[in-house]
C-alpha cells in the first residue's frame, strides 16, 4: 500500500487536534474511520506514530517526522493546484519568504518594492527570524524559500549560496577592550558571550569543535536579534555578530567591534527551499529577485561580504573587490 493524501491529510489533522474525537468532528467524519486509517499507516511503515493518552494524543519521535513530511507534502500540492488552476504567463499567487535579520534590514523594503512594481498578482508574505527557525519553517513548507546562514545539511533542502561574511567581536569596550586591534579566537571573554543557545550557535558558528571552545554567559541566553541588541548596548555581555547585523549601532558608536583571529570567523548566507517545490512561475521570479537584491547591495558595499559562486568557491575578480571592501569597512 502507497500512502495517499487523503491518509496524510486525516494524520495532519488528527496531530494538530491533539485528539481523535476533535479531529473527526473537524473532518465530519466518524473516529473510528480515522483510527483505521492511522492503523493502516502504522501497519505499512511498521512504527508506531501516537501514543494515545487520557486526554489525546501524543506523536512519537517517528510521528513527528512524518508529521513534518506530510505538511510539507500537502503545502506543496496545495500551491501546484493553485498555479496550475491560475497558470498565465504573468507571476501569480502566494510566496512566502523568510530573511534573517540582518537581511530583513537590508533587503526587505526592495524586495518588497520590485515585486510589487514587477509582479502585481503576486502575494508576498515576509516573515523575520533566526536561521534555523526559518529552515525549520521551509521544511515543514509554511515557506517557500528563506535567506538562513549556514543552514542544516539536510538532503531535503536545496541550496544557493550567495555570500560570505567575516564575524567579530561585538560589545562595549568596557567588555571586548577598547583597542581596535584584533583579538584572538582564545582570548574571546569566557562567560560573557551573548546568544549561544543552540540552535542560534549553529547559524553563527558552523564548525562544532570551535562552538564548543566558547564558554557562553552562564546567566543569560539570548535568542532575540533586538534583544542582544540591547543587552549589548548595556553592557551585559559581548557577541559573535557580522558588521552587517549591527551596522547601525556601530555607527552611533553604541558598540565597539575586533576582529577575530586564529582562526577568522566566518558565515554564509544561502537561498533555501525544499527540493521537492513546485517551481511556479512566481516562486521562480521572487527567488530571482531576491538573490539579485542581496548580490547588488554586495556589490555597492551596503553588505560589507564576498560574494559565493554556486559551487560555494569565491567569485574571482567581484571577490577580491569585495574583499579590499571588507578591510576597508573594517
């Protein structure tokens, strides 16, 4: 037996309910239909994906993964019936876009800007937040396509990168010192590095062996971009943070910023989207649009970075270009 929608649908349902009974009375189907349908599923996978409790229901480890799949897979038909239903040759329909950030301060307002001048039929929805939270969000398929640094290597993702960028240390000179020379990896602040919860160290600091030589603040965690803002501004600890992120402070001279050496610290932001979406007309041109408003503001110097081939090398002539640009932004 195959797996049908109308089972993943009936699973997603049952999941999001947390209950056999709300689910059926949602689907106005009865509850032992869809008790059936989650045996047969279970029957065919051979794992057990609810645990059944007093109250609901409770998905197992295997559920869960399932549950992600199924949502990705229902998203996905639901936006191919929808571009195949209004296929013109003009972009039309709903692209949900999610930037971290920091691309949020560059990108957002042009992007918004070029697609609503170039592809009026177009939906746009932007969504902020932290890189692994927004390749969480295109893996579940609630986006179609996110700017995330140093994604998962996750087989279920396409990648393009775009750009690489230096990271350094950023916090009141009370904290990282007032000399502007640079500091070294070892001699980072133990116990005063802001923001290294888990999942946000990953996106900042991609090699696991050097996330683990940080001993971040035993007090405080910080998964907020605006709150470390201000913790920062306060004094209550220092990051691991591009000039991009927090360009605007470094201006007023809120914070200070050292690079980081021995070894230099570096991130890549990459376009992300599931391998298995849809390509439609629209989805294709926001992704277009978007990786030529990140690649332009790279190259004027408005994103201090080095621009990624494809291939992930760096490009040759726009490369070093970008690289004097960075020692000169320094």
């Amino acid at each position: 037996m195959t797996l049908s929608l109308r089972q993943l649908r009936y699973f997603v349902a049952i999941a999001d309910a947390g209950a056999f009974a709300r689910a059926a009375e949602a689907l106005n189907i009865a509850q032992s239909a869809l008790s059936h349908h989650v045996s047969e599923i279970e029957t065919e996978l051979g794992v057990s994906l609810l645990n059944r409790r007093p109250r609901g229901i409770v998905l197992t480890p295997a559920g869960r993964r399932l549950y992600e799949h199924a949502g990705a897979i229902l998203s996905a038909m639901t936006k191919a019936e929808f571009d195949v239903k209004t296929f013109t040759e003009v972009a039309s329909g709903p692209v949900a876009v999610g930037l971290t950030h920091t691309a949020a301060a560059v990108s957002a307002l042009p992007l918004m800007k070029i697609v609503g001048a170039n592809c009026p039929n177009v939906h746009l929805t932007i969504s902020e937040g932290l890189s692994p939270h927004l390749t969480e969000r295109v893996l579940s398929g609630v986006l179609d396509l996110a700017l995330a640094f140093n994604p998962s290597n996750d087989a279920r993702l396409e990648r393009a990168p775009i750009l690489r960028e230096e990271l350094f240390l950023v916090g009141r000179p009370e904290v990282i010192g007032k000399s502007s020379s640079p500091v070294r990896f070892a001699d980072i602040p133990q116990g005063a590095v802001l923001g290294l919860t888990p999942p946000t160290s990953r996106a900042i600091l991609q090699t696991q062996f050097l996330r683990s030589q940080i001993k971040p603040s035993p007090t405080l965690e910080i998964d907020s971009l605006n709150i470390m803002r201000t913790a920062l501004e306060a004094g209550l600890g220092c990051g691991i943070l591009a000039r991009s992120t927090v360009g605007c402070d470094l201006l007023r001279g809120e914070v200070h910023a050292r690079r980081i050496i021995e070894p230099t610290l570096m991130r890549d932001l990459s376009l992300i989207w599931l391998a298995e979406h849809p390509h439609t007309r629209a989805f294709a041109e926001v992704r277009q649009m978007l990786k030529d408003i990140v690649l332009e503001d790279v190259r004027n110097g408005r994103w201090p970075a080095e621009i990624l081939e494809p291939e992930g090398k760096r490009s040759g002539k726009g490369g070093e270009n970008n690289r004097r640009a960075n020692a000169r932004s320094r």
